[in-house]
C-alpha cells in the first residue's frame, strides 16, 4: 500500500527536525571539546538513529 504523499512529507519533516537537533547537539560537544565520554556517544547514537528513521521513512517513497 501506498503511503500519502502529505503523510509521507510529514513524517519526513519530523524525521529531519529530529536529525537536525541530533546533529546540533554533537556540534555543540565538538565546540566543548567533549568527545569520548557518555554524552557524545548518546548524541552518536541518537544522531545515527534520526538518520536510520528519515533514510527508513524515504524508502517508502516510489518514483512514479
């Protein structure tokens, strides 16, 4: 079944909010100099997981 185009462009919108915050975070542990410990590998992790999930999202979109 063929998703909604507007459900599909939502759920990717979503998806990129959340990439974009995760990726800001590890930005901000770079300019502190905070790499290596627990909280820049939540921020890896969580900035590996939004991406997995838009990448998962747009493999529902088909050409036409």
């Amino acid at each position: 079944m063929k998703k909604n185009d507007d459900d599909v462009r939502f759920q990717a919108h979503e998806c990129l909010l959340k990439l974009d915050a995760a990726t800001v975070e590890m930005m901000k542990l770079v300019t502190l100099d905070q790499l290596g410990g627990p909280e820049w590998y939540e921020a890896v992790k969580a900035q590996r997981q939004a991406y997995e999930t838009l990448h998962k999202t747009l493999a529902d979109v088909s050409p036409e």
